[in-house]
C-alpha cells in the first residue's frame, strides 16, 4: 500500500501542476469570478482544496511517529472554515500549492507500513470526536484531492456543477490535453 501512497502523491502534484497551470491562463479578473460554485470563485476553490489539504495534514500530523516532513505543518494555523481565504494572489497560492505538494510527497516518502495500522483519533470541523484507520484516511486524502478531475461518488448535483465548472475553465484548455502524461514520471 505505500507504494500505491507514493505514486498518488506524485500524481496529486502533477495533477495540481495541470491545474495551475490552466488557471494561470486565465486573466485574474476571471479567476476571481463567483461561478456559482460551493466556494464562488476558482480561486475560492483552489483556496477551499488548500484549506482541506492543510485540515488533514494537521491531524495527521499528530501521529506518534511524528513524521518530520509535516513539521512545518504542525506550525501552520489551523483553518477555521473550509471556505476560508487562504490568500488572493494567485502567484503566492500557486507557491503555497507547490510547497504542500512537496510536503506531502516527502511526508509519504517517509512512512512504514506500521504507520498505517494506527487509529487517529481527531475532530472535524465540527469539534465531533472522530476515530477512524490512518491508512484508510490516507486513502480518503487522495480521493478528495482527485475530487476536481476524477467523478467519484457525490451527489449528481454537486457532481455536475463542480464537472461543468472544472471543463469549461480547465479541461477545455491546452495544459490539461494530455491527461495521462503523469505516469511518464510516476515510477517509485
């Protein structure tokens, strides 16, 4: 399984590549535009996955082994709403992207297997107790994550609007035409 943890977070970063690279083509102006989506705006949403990136690293980063590559993330403040506005600018969020992604691929670099059979007890968003198998949280962080490009099992509503709005502004556009080209660089 950790194999198939390392070749997501390299996928993750390549997909998050792609997809920053397509919103840099457009002007800011539209970056910034309510679409009607959850979080508004594509920046609201680039904003909204950074925020739940950073929510699930900081509780996994409270695993006894204690894995130095979350700890910048450990001092990283926890986000109050996963609407909040992480920043504006779209360079300095694009940076921010590209620094978690590192963080994350070096964080699954740095795992054993024994990792994955511990129970994290933490608390949502909600302030609920929660307890549930790091490897199938793991598991759970790479979904989310593929949420923008990968069709998974929301509700059709919420599947479509969030479809419509990634094809029309991202799939459409050249940096996102060769979809499998990640697995060039995927080997472990």
């Amino acid at each position: 399984m950790l194999d198939h943890l390392r070749l997501l977070s390299r996928y993750n970063q390549w997909m998050n590549d792609k997809l920053y690279s397509t919103a840099a083509q457009l002007p800011v102006d539209e970056l910034a535009k309510d679409r009607g989506a959850f979080f508004g705006s594509l920046l609201g949403t680039l904003n909204h996955i950074m925020v739940a990136d950073i929510v699930w690293l900081k509780r996994f980063s409270n695993h006894p082994a204690q894995h130095s590559a979350l700890d910048e993330i450990r001092a990283t403040p926890q986000p109050q709403a996963l609407a909040q506005i992480l920043n504006n600018d779209f360079a300095a969020l694009t940076e921010q992207r590209r620094e978690l992604d590192k963080t994350i691929i070096a964080w699954c670099e740095q795992l054993e297997p024994a990792d994955l059979s511990y129970t994290l007890a933490y608390e949502n968003m909600k302030g609920e107790a929660q307890s549930k198998n790091f490897g199938s949280l793991m598991l759970h962080l790479f979904k989310a994550m593929s949420l923008l490009l990968v069709e998974h099992n929301l509700s059709p509503k919420r599947r479509t609007r969030r479809r419509s709005m990634i094809r029309r502004y991202f799939c459409d556009r050249p940096a996102c035409a060769n979809r499998d080209s990640w697995k060039d660089n995927a080997s472990p």
